[in-house]
C-alpha cells in the first residue's frame, strides 16, 4: 500500500476510534451543541490534538519499561498521564494565559477525557507504532475531529426533519450521516 493510503487508513482509524456520541455527555454530542452556539471547536480540536499526542508520546517513551507481563499497568500509567498532562496545560494556561484560559476552560476537560487521548497508548502499543506515527495519528485526529464537527455542525438542522420519519431525527439521522461520510473517507483508501 503506498504512503497515501497508509495516511488515509491512519485517518479513518483516528475517526472511527473517536468517540462519536455521548448522549448528553461529554462527547461529541456535547461539542455540537457547543459549536451552534458560537463556542470555538478548534480550540477543542487543538487541545484534543495537544491531549492524544502527550498521551501517546510519554506513554511511548515510558511502556518499554513496564515489563511484558505487568501490561496491565499501561492502563493506569495512561490515566496519569493524562491527569498530569491535564494539570499542566490547566496549569500554563492559568498561569501565562489567564484570557485564553477563560475562553477554551469549557473544552479542557472534555479534550483531556475523550476516548481517543486514552486509546492513543494502546494503539501505539498494540500496532508497534514509531513515536513519528503516534503524532501523525495525533494530528490526523485533531484536524479530522475540527472537520467533522465543522460539517455535522452545518447539517445540524438537517437532522430534525419534520419530513423525516420520527425514528430517524435527530441522532439516528446523525448517526447515518457520519456512517455514510466514513465510507466516502474509506472510498479514498481502495
């Protein structure tokens, strides 16, 4: 498979491993909402960016030392990178940012949490990525997760329908639309 399509398929990995809704919770659903009231996504695209790549990244560096049978420690060695890097960017921004901090303080913790900044490790771990793989699945998640809310936030009042069947408006609808969308990503790997 030639470069393009080992990218494309890292791409569409990063999308599908994303979580796409939580409802009512701090996912994806949340972030929508968010973004039709004016609220900045790509500041939760770059933190979301920020999050998965420290999490890879020390998580990288640091598994090799964790022996074969005690992998069960990556689980909690990810959670506290997580905290830790969490605290630290709360922390820079409080600290030398105080006005952008009160403008993307909504989106810190979800970023942090996202099911990607904690699968990002095992991934790595279980696919034997390089630490240069790691980041580009990093980034392909940040510039993806900010384009796709961009176009489900543009489809938004597509999904309530009144012409719709009443058991497809709304999340259905949504859930269809990015089923739909991923397969026109997968189109460009085959």
């Amino acid at each position: 498979m030639n470069q393009l399509g080992q990218l494309l398929l890292v791409v569409l990995a990063a999308l599908t491993v994303e979580n796409v809704f939580f409802s009512q919770g701090m996912g994806f659903y949340e972030l929508l909402r968010g973004a039709k009231k004016g609220k900045n996504i790509t500041a939760y695209a770059a933190l979301l960016t920020l999050f998965s790549a420290g999490s890879g990244m020390i998580t990288h560096g640091l598994a090799p030392f964790i022996p074969t049978e005690k992998r069960v420690w990556v689980f909690l060695l990810a959670a506290g990178v997580v905290l830790a890097w969490y605290l630290v960017v709360c922390l820079v921004l409080v600290m030398a940012f105080p006005h952008m901090y009160r403008r993307v303080n909504w989106c810190i913790g979800p970023a942090a949490i996202n099911t990607v900044v904690f699968s990002i490790p095992f991934l790595a771990e279980q696919q034997q990525w390089s630490a240069w793989e790691v980041l580009g699945f990093s980034l392909g998640t940040g510039i993806l997760f900010w384009l796709i809310v961009w176009v489900m936030t543009e489809h938004l009042p597509k999904f309530r329908n009144m012409s719709m069947p009443a058991a497809f408006r709304g999340i259905p609808a949504a859930f269809l639309f990015l089923g739909i969308l991923a397969l026109g990503f997968l189109g460009f790997v085959h």
